[in-house]
C-alpha cells in the first residue's frame, strides 16, 4: 500500500519520474514560494490601505482647535 502524501510530495514525486534535477525542484519551489508571498503581500497592503483611509485626523487629537 502507498503512503498518501500531500501536494508538494505528489508534485515532487512527479518531476522525479521525469527525470528532472533537483535543482530544478528547488527552483520550482522558490518561485511558488514567492508567488505565495507576493499575493500575501497584495492582500495585506490592501487592507491596510483601506484602513488607513477611513481613519480621520481627529481621532487622535485631542480637540483643542476647538477652543482656539
């Protein structure tokens, strides 16, 4: 019986069979690695860039050009 593996072992078990290096996996890795961060990176900037704009100047004053 086969040990089930998961995603990365399938992925890697398959560019094995073809013969391919192992630099090349690592590589292959890398760059989905950083495709992986990149998006987290658009996501999380974002957020905070629709934060930032609803928050106001006056939030964190505390109120005295009021009494000017």
């Amino acid at each position: 019986m086969q040990k089930r593996g998961g995603f990365v072992n399938s992925i890697l078990s398959k560019i094995k069979k073809k013969g391919l290096s192992t630099i090349v996996i690592t590589l292959i890795i890398i760059l989905i690695s950083l495709v992986a961060v990149g998006i987290i990176w658009v996501v999380v900037r974002n957020v905070i860039q629709t934060g930032t704009e609803q928050i106001a100047l006056g939030q964190f004053t505390l109120g005295a050009y009021e009494y000017v």
